[in-house]
C-alpha cells in the first residue's frame, strides 16, 4: 500500500467508531488524560480542518469562534459533520504531491510534508483508540497502517515527548499487538 492511501484507511475505522458513539457515552474517560468522550470530539472537530489543509498545502483556517472545549454537541450532528472532516483529511492527503516537499500545521513554520503526513495518521490512529476505548468498541486496524505508524514512532515518538504531546512511554511487551505498542509509544496504558 503506497503511503497516501494510509489516511484513507485509518480514516475508514475512525468514521466506523465515530459513528458508534452514544450520546450517553460523552462523558465518559478516554485513555488520554486530558479527554473525556466529549472533548475528544470537541478536538478532532477544532483540529480536523487544519490537518486537512496541511495536505493541500494551503493556509490554517481560521479556528472557530468557540474555543476546542466549547463545540457544542448537542445541536446538529456532531457525528456527521466529524465523519465529512475524516473523509476530508483522506481526500486532502490521497495525493502524492501531499507527502512530498513541505508544510505547516497551522504556523509558520514549514515541516517536511511526509513528517506532517505521518503526524496526521498518528493523530488519526492513536485518538481513535482513544475514542473506541472510551466507548467500549473493539476495533480492527488495517496491518500496513499500523506497521508504519510503528516504525515512524520508533523514530518521531522521543521528540514527540519533548515537545509534549506524548505522555512517557509505556513499556509493552515486544510480542504485544502492534497497536497496544503504538499506544505505549504515546505513553498511553493498552
């Protein structure tokens, strides 16, 4: 599988648990300590069109006039409008010319594009285990998706500590599944 057709499919898993969320499991605890159900949405909601322009090279949008923790989700549904992000992220990075040169995520300070495009499939995977562990869902990953987030963490993850978005690593047995090593590697416990 060439690496521009690696969103796409975490894409395809993550819109599947999206759309298995139960309104009465919004305040319910999620691996990442700083989300519960509700605010992990409210995240991939705020975050989703930056992610998508990254892929196309274009300018951030503005964010939206609510803060990340205030999107409202009781009007409208939140569920549909997250699932035409995720199919919009696909789409964004589905090109080659996605992975190549390079890009922002929102400042000014351009990025290999391919870096980028292996944070947005982090992202992808790793908050939608977040969200199906949330709400009680087992979910089924597509091998060539995780073998490549596993090795670009390998590599990517000690930075990622540094600059605070991972939590220590959770040492996981090396026989474990790849996804339970991914999560280690976020500092998340599988």
């Amino acid at each position: 599988m060439s690496r521009e057709q690696l969103i796409d499919k975490a894409v395809a898993t993550a819109s599947e648990v999206v759309g298995n969320v139960k309104p009465d499991q919004l305040d319910a605890p999620t691996p990442c300590a700083e989300f519960d159900v509700r605010r992990l949405v409210n995240h991939l909601l705020f975050w989703g069109p930056s992610l998508s322009a990254a892929g196309r090279k274009q300018p951030a949008p503005p964010p939206p006039a609510a803060a990340e923790a205030d999107v409202d989700l009781t009007t409208g549904d939140w569920a549909a409008d997250l699932r035409a992000l995720l199919r919009d992220r696909a789409d964004a990075w589905a090109e080659p010319s996605a992975w190549e040169g390079t890009t922002t995520l929102g400042s000014p300070q351009e990025l290999p594009a391919a870096m980028i495009g292996a944070m947005v499939l982090g992202e992808t995977v790793v908050h939608t285990w977040d969200l199906a562990q949330g709400t009680g869902q087992v979910v089924s990953w597509d091998a060539e998706v995780l073998e490549f987030l596993h090795a670009d963490l390998l590599e990517t993850a000690p930075m990622g500590r540094e600059m605070g978005l991972y939590g220590p690593e959770v040492e996981v047995p090396a026989d474990a599944p790849l996804i339970d090593r991914i999560v280690g590697l976020t500092g998340r416990r599988p």
